[in-house]
C-alpha cells in the first residue's frame, strides 16, 4: 500500500528505535514521540494516518492521550495500543476510550506492520480482502482461505504471501519479501527459503495446482490456476 505517516509514541528508546526503524524500512514515515504530552502535541498538530500509542508513558498515559485525542480533540485518526499488560481491564480501557487494537509486548514486528496498515485501509477505505482464484486473503482479519478450506500461517509465511497477493499480478523481488520480513537487517541464514517452503506447503500442496511460482532471476510471484504468467 502507499505510504503512510505514523506516529510512534513509545518511551522505551531501543524499542522505538527498532520499531520505527522497521516501519520505514516498510515505506512508512515515522514520527516519534517518547511521553504523553509529546505525543498530545505531534498528533494535534500533525496528520497522521496511524498512531502507535504505548500504554506506560511519562506524563499523561497511554490510555489518557487516547482518550483526550478522542473526547476533546475529536480527532478519529486510527490508534494501535502497545502495553505489556495482558489483563482484560486494561484492553477494555483502551477500547472505551476509543482505541482501535491492542497488541502485546513483546509482538513481532511484521505483525505490527500488518496492523497498522488494516487500520489505515479501513480509515482510507481500501481493499482489505484479496482474492485470487479460489484463495481469499483478509488482511484485517488475518485470514486465509483456499477453494473454502482455512490455510493455517506462520506470521512469517503470513507476510511473504500478503506482499505477492498485494502486488499481484507483478513478480516481487527476494529483496523486497526480505524487507517486509526483516526490515534493512535479513538474517544471515537463508532464512526465506524456509518460509517459503512452509509456504508452499500450506497454499500449495493440498489443493495440488501451485499458485506460488518462482519466476527465475527475478524472485516470485502468485497466479491462479489457467491465469498466464507475468510479463
């Protein structure tokens, strides 16, 4: 999808560092604020698509910011929760005073990503579901769906088949995959490999026509049955 502005509030420095390091490496802007009144401050006075709101912050918390953007402010931008707290009460408040998700630290970043960006189709009103032949893809909800059949993913195979249903009919580069999944900093191992083997056994291999396809040179891509291969 286009990139968008996100607003990063996070007092942990190395976490906001890693995270907002993550989210541009995925094309997004980030902006970034460490305490509550900061936070009050760039989302007021800025426009953002998404903001990434911790719970534990200096100053007004997490949970006071979104309810001021939302009561006094009137502000209706998208607001993704981060907390290590995993209680009911504390996800309840969040979403009574208009929190959009929750997720819990620790999270895997891929999944931070994929959030952000349901929350902003839902505001900007696109696609969230994609379908391909017989696979249906939902963003928003993270599933997936083969001639009716629920396909069970990895986050990580999770992320490399969104990326080629997202840029379909197009092939996508091993480059390109590796940033969705690990930002400028890929592991060492051939890692991908693995992920697309696990792949390819889950959207694959019990349904017997392959859709995955490497395209030699260039890096791979997704096709329905009968459909011809990119140019």
């Amino acid at each position: 999808m286009a990139a968008l502005r996100v607003l990063l509030v996070e007092d942990h420095r190395e976490l906001a560092e890693t995270t907002g390091a993550f989210l541009e490496s995925c094309g997004h802007t980030v902006d970034y604020a460490a305490d509550g009144l900061g936070a009050l401050h760039l989302a007021l006075t800025g426009d953002y698509d998404v903001v990434v709101l911790d719970v534990m912050l200096p100053g007004p918390d997490g949970i006071e910011v979104c309810a001021r953007l939302r009561r006094e402010a009137k502000r209706s931008t998208p607001i993704i929760m981060l907390t290590a707290r995993d209680r009911l009460e504390d996800k309840l408040a969040g979403f009574d005073e208009g929190a959009d998700d929750y997720l819990v630290k620790p999270f895997d970043l891929p999944e931070l990503v994929a959030r952000v960006e349901a929350l902003a189709r839902r505001r900007q009103g696109l696609a969230a579901r994609f379908e391909i032949g017989d696979l249906v893809l939902d963003a928003d909800t993270l599933q997936v769906t083969r001639a009716g059949r629920p396909v069970t993913l990895s986050r990580s195979a999770f992320t490399i088949l969104a990326v080629l249903v997202r840029e379909h009919p197009r092939v996508v580069s091993r480059r390109q995959i590796e940033r969705e999944l690990w930002g400028e900093d890929p592991p060492d191992s051939d890692a991908l490999r693995s992920h697309l083997y696990n792949l390819r056994r889950a959207v694959d291999k019990p349904f017997g026509a392959p859709m995955i396809h490497t395209v030699t040179g260039s890096g791979y891509c997704i096709r329905a049955s009968g459909e011809a291969a990119p140019d």
